[in-house]
C-alpha cells in the first residue's frame, strides 16, 4: 500500500530570477540565473545530476515541445530531460515529477525548472489557445478575468455578501500582497498600495480592478531535490523536506452536473484533503504556518483559503478583513507578494512559490522573514475554475 512521499525527499538547493519586465534577458538567460543559484546553494556540481524536468508553457522557448532548450542554456550532462506542461501548475508538476524520481529511488538528485517570457509575446494578459486575434467572450473561451469574476459572483450569491463588503475582502487581499512585495527585491511590483487606491482603480471584470489582477511578467525559477541522507552527506543542516504532493484534476463534473454552483474550486478541496491526510495534518489552521496559493485574481485567494480549510466555508471574507492571512496574522498568506506582485510567469510560478517556503524554513527570507515558521503550503492552480487543475505541496523542517 503507498504510504507518501513525506520526509523521503528533501530540497537540496533553490533558485529564482528577478521576476518583471526582462527585456534584457532571454528565457535561456532566465533559466541560467534561477540554475546558478540553484546550483551554488546546493553545493554541487553538473556532473552530480541524474535527472531534470523542465517546466515552460509558451512554444517559443526553444524548438518544439521537448526537454532540449533546458538541457541546451544550462549544458546539462548529457541527462534526461522532460517537459511538462499542466496549464498554470506545470512548474509544480515539474516538481512533482522530479520529487516522485527521487523517491522512487530511480535517481539520487534530480531538478526541476520553470521559466516564461510573457512580455515577449505581446499579449496583455495570459496567452490563450485560439486562432487569431478575436477571443469570444462565452465560456469555454472567456478570458481570465471574466471567467474569475463569475468565481466572485457565485461565491457573493452562495453566502449572501454584501457586494461593497465583498469588495473591500478583496481590496485587502490586494494591499496585503503589495505590502508583502515591497519586502521582496525579487518582485514584479515592489510598492505598497492603499486601499482607497485599489477600491479606486478601473474595473477590469466587475466586481474585479486593476489591482485585483496579477500582472503579466517574466521569470523562472529551480529546486534541486536529493534525499535526507544524500544531503546530509554533502553537508547540509536544517534541511526542508517535502510533506506531501498532491493533484487533482477535473473530469468535467463542473460543467455537466447541477450540484457545483461555482462558489469553491472542487480539485482544489480534494488536493488539499489528500495533501493533509498524506502529511499527517489534522488542524491546518493551527498546524499549517504560512501559504503561497495562486492568486491569479484576489477573489482566487479569499476563496482559497476555504478550500484549503483555513477559513470556514462562508467565513473568508472576515478573516481577510480581520487580517488572518496578514503577514502577522494567524496563517500568513503570500509573504513574498505572491502571484499579485511577481506576475505569473507560467511554467515558472508554482516553483517560485516552492522558493518562498524554502527561504522562510530556514530562515533566510530577511526582512519579510517570519517567526519560527513550521510547515509551509503552496497552492498553484490551472485552468478556469470550473474545469481545471490544482496542486497542493506541503514541506517543513525535518521531522514538523
């Protein structure tokens, strides 16, 4: 019978690009920046690979669909290299994939890399896979911002919100995250905003603003992965090891039954509830320290955190305004920014939220660090929220 992964891999080494606007950088250069942080905070050497899965999204980093543009920028030895690809929670599936090798035994240390040049292709907001400029604007094909604001709409209908309180919950989620990225010299956006400024920004998709939507960015980002014992042997102390993984993808019950009303991401309680139960969590509001989720719009977030089980059903939006998922609050919620202030590099965000959990665990995220945290949670999300896929990832210190 499987008994999980948790504390049978442990992160070996990180890295992460300056995530924004990277004219200067191509997505070889990208890539090469997030690998030798990678590498040098891991302490090893190329030749000490056996393996690595490459996450990207867009067809235009490198030649056709395969592993080949990473193995090429980095001048990997000779290794296998796979690409994966699972709508937005593809940097997570590359670190599953890579997790999944070690624990199998089938390598000893293996990496996972993710990495997007958005600004590149001219878009205004996340590429889309339809012919020509033309986007018609009925589901499946609605864009994001439509699409989350029916999550917004149905969620303010099941629970009866008060539309302007609704919009303050997610105003605040919004001033929180740019409070958080202004901490982070690695951020898209490092300012602090107001709430006045965010209740005053153009609408995008009612009842969603300018600042209720995650930027378009560049960026990539790697994790280096071994086992404990493996990485005690190389030298390392204090080591973070993964807890659980777990996906969870939509087989259309969404959109072809009457009983999803669209107010909750179905995938995203059953990867959270296999996640916990893998991890041995039974309180995650009491055991669970902090999150990165994926914040591709505020409401995302605040409704997030009920289907993470950090805020009763119907009970998020106190939560929010009364400051639980605040950097001081009770379960601190995108310490670096997040998904608001890095943008969404595709291929490359659910291993920079993985980064994030890494610097807080051991206690070098400087001045955004947090006090003793435990177990951190990433939460990275793909597709619409009717048909989609969702990733929760669990690490902590050693044997938490």
């Amino acid at each position: 019978m499987a008994t999980g992964i948790k504390d049978k891999v442990a992160i070996l080494g990180m890295g992460c690009s300056k995530f924004g606007e990277r004219w200067d950088a191509s997505p070889e250069d990208l890539m090469v920046e997030a690998y030798t942080e990678a590498m040098q905070d891991a302490g090893i050497e190329p030749s000490q690979l056996d393996a690595a899965w490459f996450s990207t999204h867009m067809d235009d980093v490198g030649v056709g669909r395969g592993g080949t543009p990473m193995g090429i920028a980095l001048r990997l030895p000779n290794i296998g290299v796979t690409r994966v690809e699972n709508f937005c929670a593809g940097g997570s599936e590359a670190i599953r994939a890579a997790v999944y090798g070690v624990a199998s035994g089938a390598c000893d240390i293996a990496i996972a890399l993710g990495v997007e040049k958005l600004k590149d292709t001219g878009y205004g907001g996340l590429p889309v896979s339809a012919v020509g400029t033309y986007i018609p604007q009925w589901y499946p094909n609605a864009v994001a911002p439509a699409n989350f604001a029916q999550l917004a709409s149905a969620y303010r209908a099941r629970h009866g919100v008060d539309a302007d309180l609704l919009k303050r919950a997610i105003a605040h989620v919004s001033v929180k995250s740019h409070a958080n990225g202004a901490r982070n010299p690695k951020a898209h956006f490092q300012k602090a905003v107001s709430m006045e400024t965010v209740l005053k920004a153009p609408i995008i998709a009612e009842p969603l603003g300018l600042f209720d939507c995650a930027g378009v960015s560049d960026g990539a980002a790697a994790v280096i992965v071994t086992t404990p014992d493996i990485a005690r042997g190389l030298g390392k102390r204090d080591l973070v090891t993964f807890k659980a993984l777990q996906v969870s993808v939509s087989n259309g019950w969404e959109m072809h039954s009457n009983e999803w009303d669209g107010s909750y991401v179905h995938t995203a309680r059953i990867a959270a509830r296999k996640a916990y139960a893998e991890a041995g969590i039974t309180d995650p509001r009491r055991q669970v320290s902090m999150t990165e989720v994926h914040d591709c719009f505020s409401i995302t977030e605040l409704v997030t955190m009920e289907d993470l089980g950090l805020s009763e059903v119907g009970g998020a939006v106190r939560d929010v305004l009364d400051g639980a998922f605040d950097a001081e609050g009770r379960n601190p919620c995108q310490i670096d920014g997040g998904l608001k202030c890095f943008g969404h590099p595709i291929g490359a965000s659910g291993i920079r939220m993985l980064y994030e959990m890494y610097l807080q665990l051991q206690g070098r995220a400087g001045p955004r660090q947090l006090a003793n945290p435990t177990i951190g949670l990433t939460h990275n999300l793909g597709g619409q929220p009717s048909q989609n896929v969702c990733s929760v990832s669990i690490v902590g210190r050693e044997g938490a």
